[in-house]
C-alpha cells in the first residue's frame, strides 16, 4: 500500500490575509512607475497600486 499524504486546508484567516483592512478603506499604496505621463490629456500622474488587493487610484499633478 501507499503512504497517506495529509492535505493542509487553509483556515479562513489566511485565505482573507489583509483583505479585511482593504474593504474597510485602508490600502497599502505602492507607487507604479511604468506610466507617468497621461498621452490624451498632457498631464504627469501618479499611478498608486495597492499591495494587498490590487486596486489602482491616479493622482493629477
């Protein structure tokens, strides 16, 4: 006969690691640095993507 393998099941706190703080509106910003310059309307932005749930935000300058 084959060994056994115990399968690991992700407990709800880790598969929503971070998510709560996300719906409730506090985002890790990261500043994307791949496009900084707005073609249509001739304006420099800041593009901000958030670590934890992948939400994108622009900021004018």
């Amino acid at each position: 006969m084959g060994d056994v393998v115990p399968f690991k099941r992700r407990s709800v706190s880790d598969k929503h690691a971070g998510d709560t703080l996300c719906r409730r509106g506090f985002h890790k910003w990261e500043v994307v640095k791949d496009k900084q310059f707005d073609v249509r309307h001739g304006k420099l932005v800041t593009i901000y993507r958030c670590v934890r749930c992948g939400k994108t935000r622009v900021e004018t300058s």
